[in-house]
C-alpha cells in the first residue's frame, strides 16, 4: 500500500498567537473527513531542507515581526532556498499569518521567496490581525476567527490527501 502523502507544518510562535491560529487550522486538518493524510509538525527552527523534500506540501505557519517575516521562520527559508532550488518546482503551500495591525508584509516576503522556488499555493493565505504587538499573551481567536481557520486547515488537509487534484 503506497504511503499517506505527508503534509509537513513548520511553525513558530513566541507569545502563542500564532500558537493558537494553528491549532484552529490544525483542527481542521485533523477533520475525521479526512482520511489518508500523514500529518508531521516540526518548529520551524528543527525543520530543513530535507524534511521539506520528504513532504508532498508543506504549511507555514508564522507571526508577523517589524513589518516582515518574523526572524526564524525568514531563517528557515533562507536554509532551504539553495538546497530547494530547482529541486521542488511546482511544490504546493500554505501559509498562516497571525499579526495585530498588518501582517501584509510577512505575506510579502513569504510569496517573493516561495516564487523563486516556483512554489504554488494551496489556497491563499489565512491570516489574523488582531491583539497588542509586545504583549505577553494575545487574545483568543473569536468564533468567525476559529471557523475560518478550521475550514481553511480541512481543506488544505483534503487537497493533499487528494493528491492535490
Ligand atoms: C517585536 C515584534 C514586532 C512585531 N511587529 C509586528 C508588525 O510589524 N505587524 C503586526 O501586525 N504585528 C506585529 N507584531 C505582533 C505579532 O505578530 C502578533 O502579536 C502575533 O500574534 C505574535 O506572535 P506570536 O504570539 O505567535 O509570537 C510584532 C510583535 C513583536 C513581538
């Protein structure tokens, strides 16, 4: 019997924002609907070049820092361009953004690398904008929040235990 396509998450998050947009999506990509699927969840700052390689999509899930990419997720790119490069055309992606006031910046540099890659999207973006930059905790996602990021999880889940169709 062939493997389960494995849907690699690499994720990051220091005050649990993040944290907690990826468990709503995750959620979802544990849907009992969905069947088939090796999920793998890795920090960003364990994940490689190689565990990308031995995924058939990857999601990234990663806070927004001073206008961009947060700094860890950025190194975890910047590791995996080279090794990637022409090695992973057409490869697919999520990405999840959790910031306060713009997260359009981390979007920014997350699709200017992926497209050097020549990496497509699964869907596109989820992203949360909401709670106090520098705060010790942020506030919980509200209902709309949770059901959109557990929708936007069950369907990447479905896509890639699909075999992306
Ligand atoms: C040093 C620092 C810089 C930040 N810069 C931005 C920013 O430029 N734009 C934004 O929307 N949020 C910014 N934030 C807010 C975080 O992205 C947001 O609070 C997120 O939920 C925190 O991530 P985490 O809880 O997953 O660590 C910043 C937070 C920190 C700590």
């Amino acid at each position: 019997m062939a493997a389960a396509p494995r849907l690699l998450v690499v994720h990051h998050s220091r005050s649990g924002g993040t944290a907690a947009l990826l468990d709503a999506a995750l959620a979802g990509m544990r849907d009992p609907a969905v069947t088939g699927l090796d999920l793998v969840l890795q920090p960003v700052a364990e994940a490689g070049p190689d565990d990308v390689l031995g995924a058939a999509a990857l999601v990234i899930a990663t806070p927004v820092r001073f206008g961009g990419l947060a700094g860890l997720t950025r190194d975890f790119l910047e590791r995996c361009y080279y090794p990637l490069l022409d090695r992973s055309p057409g490869f697919r992606y999520g990405l999840l953004v959790r910031g306060t006031t713009d997260a359009s910046g981390a979007v920014r540099d997350v699709e200017r690398i992926v497209a050097g890659l020549r990496w497509r999207p699964l869907l596109p973006p989820l992203v949360v904008e909401r709670g106090e930059a520098g705060a010790s905790s942020q506030p919980p996602l509200d209902e709309a929040e949770r059901a959109t990021a557990h929708e936007w999880g069950a369907t990447i889940a479905a896509l890639v235990a699909e075999g992306l169709t």
